[in-house]
C-alpha cells in the first residue's frame, strides 16, 4: 500500500516540481517541446533496442543458449520504454539507463536477484530447490520412484477398463 501511494503520489508531484523547475528556467514551450522529444525518442530506441533483443533470444535459442538474461533485458526495456513515454524527468532519466545496452546489462543481475526473491513456484525459485515449505504451505511430498524390481500389477484381460486385478 506505501509503496503505491508513493508512486501515486510522490513520483507525479516530484515530476510536477522539476517540469515547472525547468519551465521557469528555459521556458514553458521550450519545456513541452522537451517532453515530446524525449517521449519520441523514447518511443523510437524502446522499439530498437526491444527488436535487438528479441533477436538476440531467436539466435540464443538457436544455438541452444539459455535465455534467461535476455529475457530480463526485454522486460528492462519495454519498462523503460513506458517510463520515457512517460511525461517527466525521472522517469525519463530512469527510462535512457533500462534502455541503455551498457547500463542495462550491468542492472541485469540485481533485477534477476530481485525477481527471484520475489517469483516462487511450488518451492523452487530461478532453478534453485528451497528447502521446507513453500511461503508457509505445506511441507513438499517427494515421491521415489518405483523399484526396477516391483513387479507390474496384473490386468484383467477381458475388462474393459484395463485395470489392475485386487
């Protein structure tokens, strides 16, 4: 809940501030021509940027090449693309770095280590067995496989179902 009324309300009035800060300095037209540029220019190295990385996983799947960080730089760059279109200067600030190849990938590992504390299926989280229960629930069954040497149960021939015979 603090977390969305911070950015709710923090963000948009810090955002207000520094367009008005920077309106009083250049100029109020020169300020709007500056949030339609930025947003074009957002709009146009999100779409570049995006496709570049899109291929980048097409030729990592092709060669057989996990796609794991590719698949958080996509998602970098299409939240930094919404936050360039975005009107405001930290938003755009924070945009250019998700969209930035070299900024990007030196943020690659803190987003992964962060959507692993965050992302937990039936206890195993990024590949990594948890041990106990899975976020309080019950504690994981694990089932042996059956013994080579168990015989198979028999099947009635003549029913229908193909059930074992008890």
């Amino acid at each position: 809940m603090l977390k969305l009324l911070f950015l709710f309300t923090v963000v948009p009035t810090i955002e207000l501030y520094l367009l008005f800060a920077i309106a009083d300095n250049i100029g109020g037209i020169e300020t709007l021509y500056l949030v339609i540029f930025t947003g074009i220019v957002g709009a146009h190295l999100a779409k570049r940027e995006g496709l570049g990385v899109l291929k980048q996983i097409q030729e990592g799947a092709a060669s057989g090449v996990p796609p794991a960080d590719k698949l958080v730089e996509g998602l970098m760059v299409l939240v930094g693309g919404i936050l360039l279109v975005t009107p405001g200067v930290m938003t755009d600030l924070f945009g250019f770095a998700l969209i930035t190849p070299l900024s990007r990938r030196m943020m690659v590992g803190a987003v992964k280590r962060n959507l692993a504390q965050r992302v937990n299926f039936e206890g195993v989280v990024m590949g990594t067995p948890r041990p106990g229960p899975a976020s309080g629930g019950a504690p994981h069954v694990v089932v042996p496989p059956k013994a080579a040497s168990e015989p198979e149960p028999e099947v009635d021939p003549d029913s229908p179902f193909k059930h074992p015979v008890r």
